[in-house]
C-alpha cells in the first residue's frame, strides 16, 4: 500500500502489471482481510490519478468527518470479519 501512495510508486505498479497479479489473486484468495487490501489497492491502482498537488496520497489532508466515516467503516468491516471467524467453526461441525 505503500508504494501505492505516490504518484511514482503507482506508474510502476502499473507499468509492471501489477494489476493482473492483485486481480488473479482476489480471484482465488480466501482470507477477508488480504481480500480487503487487495480490493482497496486495485481500486487506487484503477482510478483516476488525483489532482495536482494531491499526488502523494500520505501527505493529503482528510476532512475530519470523512476520517471519522472511514474509520467507522474499517471498524464495522473488522467486526465482520471477526463474527465470520468466530461463526466458521460452528458451521464446520
């Protein structure tokens, strides 16, 4: 993800294929949270490059209520994750 955080860091992610790759690897992967991360690197690989003075992803200022938001949201995806591993055993029997 890091890599993916600069401008530079993304042309080469792109320019070596590494799309494909994150794209087979979602395809087959089966842990939620390499699921999670690979699914947000490919949407930042994807996407639009951001505006000037935007490029290095680290270094841009979040609203703090978009923060808040997308914090709530990691914390509810975790707590997903976590019911799902707690409920794997119980369906397994």
């Amino acid at each position: 993800e890091q890599l993916a955080a600069t401008k530079a860091g993304r042309v080469q992610l792109r320019s070596r294929g590494s799309y494909l790759v994150l794209r087979e690897l979602h395809a087959w992967e089966k842990d939620p949270e390499v699921l999670s991360t690979c699914h947000k690197l490919i949407q930042v690989l994807i996407g639009d490059e951001p505006e000037v003075g935007m490029e290095n992803l680290l270094e841009v200022t979040i609203p703090e209520e978009l923060e808040r938001r997308l914090r709530d949201a990691d914390r509810e995806e975790e707590e997903q994750r976590r019911k799902e591993r707690e409920e794997e055993p119980r369906t397994a029997r």
